[in-house]
C-alpha cells in the first residue's frame, strides 16, 4: 500500500447508476492491489494526472515509481494514466477529471501525435496546467529521433535537438537561476546555490546535470546553463489565454531521485503543482508549520572540551532540542588508542552523557570507534560492522536508560545493508550524505530500495560545505553563514518544509557564534508557531503517522470544499492545503486551526481524534 491513501472527489454526476458501481469496484481493486490510483469518486476526478506510456524499459518503469514516491511524500493527490487512457478522456475530458498534467521523462518519449494533440488542446483550449520534462515526444516508434519534438511549439521552444553532426541530442551542463531569491521560488533550499547562482552541492561544488539541446522560441526563462557560452533554458514556462501554462524542465529529475538527489525533483514537482496547478495537499509537516532538526555529531574524545563550553555558554536549550548522535567507544582511529568518548566511563564520557540527554535525542554515531568504522566499513563483514553498530548503542542505552532511536554513519559511509540492523534495533531516523538539501525521505539507488520504515534525514549544506568547520576552514565570513541560517529558517517556515542542519561540537568563535544565530532565529519563529525545532526521530514519528491518513476532499464550484479524515492512531497535528485564492472563507468543523497565505488555506486539526469532517465555503 502506498503511504497516502489520498482522493479528490469532484461534485459532478455520473450518466447512470451503473456507472457508479463500476467506479467503486475500479476504486476498490485499485487499493487492493497496493496501487496509488487516488479513484475520485463518482466522475473520477482527481487532481493530478501522471502520464506512462505502454511499453517502455524496466529501468524507465522505476522513472515513474521515483514520481510516484515523491508525489505520496509530499501529499499530493494523483492518478497514472496511460496514453491509452489519455486517448479516451481528450482534451475536454482531461480538463474535466485533472487540474494538471504531469508527463515524466523517458516514459513519454515516443507518445503518439494523437496524444501530443490531446496535451496540446489540453493547455491551449481548455486552460490545464502540463509539466514536460526533458524528452516528451521526441521519439519514432522504430527507436529513432523526430527531427523535431511534437510538443515542442506547445512549450514555446525547440528541445531535444542533434547539431546535425551525429551528436547526442543531451549534454551535461550547470542548473543556473537569476537570482538565489529566484531559486527559492523554485523549491532550492537556501545554501545549494553557489556565488554564480548554480544548483551546487557538499563537497562537491556546482552540480552537472544531463540536458537537452534546446533553443528558447516563445517561452519565458526561468532557469538557464550558461555553461557553453550558449543560454540553453533549463526551466521555462508558456502561458495560454485560456488560462493554461506548460512548463517545460529541462532535467530528468525522476532520474536524480534513483541516484539519490532528491532535491531535484522535489523541488520541481512541488513547485509545479503549488505554483501552477494550485492541487490540494496533506502536508509533510507537523502542525503545517516549518521543522528544523540540528544534528551534532561527536566523534570522539576531541569534543570534550568543546561540549563543555557549549553548555557554559549556554548553547544547549530544552526548548531548541538537538538530536545529538555520539560515537561511544574508548577508541577512535584503531583498537586501543584511547582516543575515544568513553561513554561508559564515570571519568570521561559517562557525566557529560548524563547531561546531554536533557537537551535532546541521544543517536548513535556508528560502530564504537568513529574513524575505524568509517574508513574501514566496506572491509567489514556485515555481522562485524553490525555488532560494532550494537556495542555502541548498547552503550549509550545503559547510560541513559532510553531506547536509541536515532542513527548517523561516521564519514557519511552508510551502505544499504545496514537498514535491516538499524530497523532491528527501532532505529526510526538516520542522518543521510545524500538527498543533499531535501526533506526527509526514503532513498533510491536505481533499483535497489532503503524501505519506508525509516526516514533519511538530508543534509542542508551550504554550497560545498556541510558542517561549521568546514565553513570555517574555507575561509566563509561569518555573516555570510548566519545569513544562510536565517535565510533556511525562513524558507522552511514559508515553505512549511523539514530541513537538517549538521556540525560538530566546537568552541571557536565562528561556531559558536553561528549556532547562537540559528538558535535566536528559530527561537523566534517558534514563539511565532511558525516553526518546530525537534530531534529528527520525532518529526519521523509525525511522518509515520501521517502516512495512516485517508484524505477524502470533495471539490465544488468556487473553491469550496468538503473534507474527510481518518487516522487509526490520531489526526492531531495533521494539516491539509486547500487554495481558495480569497480569505473570505468560512471553516466548519470544530478542533481546526486555519491559516491563511497567499491564498491557501491551511486546516491543522488540534484535537487527538480519529476521524474528522471539514467543511470551506465562501462566506
């Protein structure tokens, strides 16, 4: 079963009682078989379309399952649908079930002209919202190139192009915005655009993503690469008097997903569908509100000095708590060295173990002697390195008498096989290398898979930097650090997103001085009820949870609504995203707090119930 069980249903009636039945079998069967179909009821109707076309290769098929989880994480409410199933609605008929139209790269690469017309009439005539990425119609059914796509005059540009010269229609280029104010509005979280307004990421610097030749026609530039002395558009939209837009990405960001950027998709999906399509929600945060997780990470006996000034300086707070992982044995670059936290020690570890816990959650750091587990990890055997992963929680779970729940890999260094352990254990959340910049989620490899029972909690960097160290060492000004931490604070607040920052413990004076800038910035947007600073196993608990609800949301004409939810556990803290562009709504139910932005409406129920009904119509 997919973790929504999510449906927008449309007040319109079916010609037929017959008609009706079909439909609920057809919905029934749907779920049963785990399929994430989101049925809407009687016409049909969903908000969002997914188009897969027949026939494709296995490696494109896990293209539209990397969409599929992406959508189901951010709470959106869709349905896949073949050409064959395009072909029957037509363009009226597609308007008349989807607010929007989403058409993945490489799945629709050799759609028919029949069905290139039907997304065409669909934004120009009947005023639906379509998303392109990358490749959409630019294939012959005998595997060949068309000279030209047959959405490219939709799009307002020519993509997908050979030189004529026998060179690959695709290239690898740079991902530029205008401005980092324009990247935000695209979902870029603050930090992952370097000084010339790249996509960048930790330690890598500016990130290369595969391209297509494309020459702007008509369309509005959203994003470029500049790269080749050429102004190749990256992110373009076209708009139609009718009310239609199509945006065209040119990245294959389902692509990125199963190589574990996750940003990247995300970033577009949400944008599109928030931006354009304007497609109700079950929000991925507590209460709708920001969340910020910041995770420390001691290593080793090194820190010791540094954790203790932090706690004279007052750095630790109970009401910003930290998820704090530690590596817990006495060694740290080999057996014996003594170089470790002695966690267990009455001397060492142990008393500022005693303390810490009052300020957070206690992790794990890794197998028991940090620098030894990580440059060593893929020398290990798997019972070894598991065993290695048990002593160290065993240690901290003695000494503080709590279950840990929390886990981050020394170096980053976290194969797939380690999950089964970790989920042994009760391990909810773990730090993550990858997914640099995102929010919590559940990685892909290509085909291979890290499950939905634990959450991976990314790392926010500031372009090629990750930890406040590392900042330091290159030569970042510290205003310029501070700022990224208001400016992350900001975007998750406005975004109602859950970002993690990392470091280590330090007493220099740039560190401290930048964890106390966080802390006074979330501390604000707190007390506001704008924010939530939690551990990371808590936000995963909320996200457990989350993934029980049925959001059932009839839609009626002029932005009313009818809304129904259901949660075996509890629906408190549970928030939908309806947009009714005026504020003059009225809201229904009882136990609802409600929020009004940029016309979204925004329903967070307060109590612990299971089941709920809500209803928004203009005043």
């Amino acid at each position: 079963m997919t973790d929504d069980r999510c449906k927008i249903i449309s007040n319109k009636k079916l010609v037929g009682p017959v008609l009706v039945i079909i439909f609920c079998l057809l919905e029934y069967f749907s779920f049963a078989q785990g399929r994430h179909f989101s049925w809407a009821g009687q016409s049909g109707a969903v908000s969002v379309a997914v188009l897969a076309a027949d026939s494709v290769p296995e490696q494109a098929k896990l293209i539209l399952t990397a969409y599929e989880q992406v959508l189901n994480e951010e709470g959106f409410f869709y349905r896949v649908i073949s050409a064959e199933d395009l072909n029957r609605y037509g363009s009226y008929g597609l308007k008349e079930n989807f607010d929007a139209l989403i058409v993945p790269e490489y799945l629709n690469s050799k759609i028919s002209p029949e069905s290139a017309n039907i997304i065409s009439d669909y934004a120009k005539i009947n005023g639906g919202q379509v998303l392109l990425s990358f490749d959409p119609a630019t294939g012959l059914p005998d595997m060949g190139l068309r000279p030209k796509s047959l959405l490219s005059e939709l799009a307002g540009l020519d993509f997908y192009l050979s030189k004529g010269d026998g060179s690959k229609p695709n290239y690898a280029g740079f991902w530029s915005f205008p401005s980092a104010d324009a990247g935000r509005l695209w979902g870029i979280t603050p930090g992952k655009l370097d000084l010339d307004n790249d996509v960048c990421s930790y330690s890598f610097g500016k990130l290369k993503f595969e391209h297509a030749r494309a020459v702007n026609i008509s369309a509005h530039v959203i994003a470029s690469d500049r790269s080749s002395g050429e102004n190749i558009p990256i992110i373009t939209e076209k708009n139609y008097p009718g009310g239609g837009t199509v945006v065209y990405i040119n990245i294959p960001p389902g692509k990125y997903k199963l190589l574990t950027d996750d940003l990247t998709l995300r970033s577009v999906l949400r944008s599109f569908l928030i931006n354009y399509a304007k497609a109700p929600r079950l929000l991925n945060s507590p209460g709708g509100k920001g969340g910020m997780v910041f995770n420390l990470h001691v290593c080793s006996g090194a820190y010791t000095r540094a954790l203790l000034v932090m706690l004279m300086q007052g750095i630790f707070q109970h009401d910003l708590p930290f998820s704090i992982h530690i590596t817990a044995g006495p060694d740290t670059y080999k057996f014996g060295d003594n170089m470790g936290f002695f966690a267990e020690s009455n001397y060492r570890g142990r008393p500022l173990l005693e303390v810490l816990q009052n300020y957070g959650e206690i992790g794990s750091h890794g197998g028991w002697a940090h620098n030894f587990f990580a440059y060593n990890m893929h020398y290990l055997t798997r019972d070894s390195a598991l065993q290695l992963i048990n002593w160290n929680s065993d240690a901290l779970e003695e000494v503080t008498g709590r279950k840990v729940v929390e886990y981050s890999a020394p170096g980053g260094n976290h194969p797939f096989w380690v999950n089964p352990g970790l989920e042994e254990r009760g391990v909810k959340a773990y730090y993550f290398a990858g997914e640099a910049g995102s929010s919590p989620t559940h990685p892909r490899m290509n085909d291979r898979f890290y499950g939905n029972s634990m959450w991976a909690f990314p790392i926010s960097p500031f372009r090629e930097f990750a930890s406040l160290e590392e900042m330091e060492r290159g030569g970042v000004k510290d205003e310029e650090v501070q700022q990224w931490m208001n400016d992350l604070v900001d975007f998750t607040t406005k975004e109602k997103v859950i970002r993690m920052i990392y470091t280590h413990p330090s007493d220099t004076r740039f560190c401290l001085g930048a964890i106390k800038a966080f802390e006074d910035k979330a501390r604000e947007e707190q007390e506001k009820g704008r924010l939530t600073v939690a551990p990371m196993s808590k936000f995963a608990d909320f996200l457990n949870r989350r993934a029980k609800t049925i959001c059932v949301i009839h839609k009626q004409a002029g932005y009313n609504y009818s809304i129904d939810l259901e949660n075996p556990d509890s629906l408190e803290d549970i928030t939908v995203a309806v947009y009714v562009g005026e504020e003059n709504h009225v809201v229904q139910g009882g136990n609802v707090d409600t929020l009004f932005e940029d016309g979204w409406l925004y329903l967070t129920v307060t109590s612990s119930q299971t089941k709920k009904h809500i209803d928004v119509f203009r005043d």
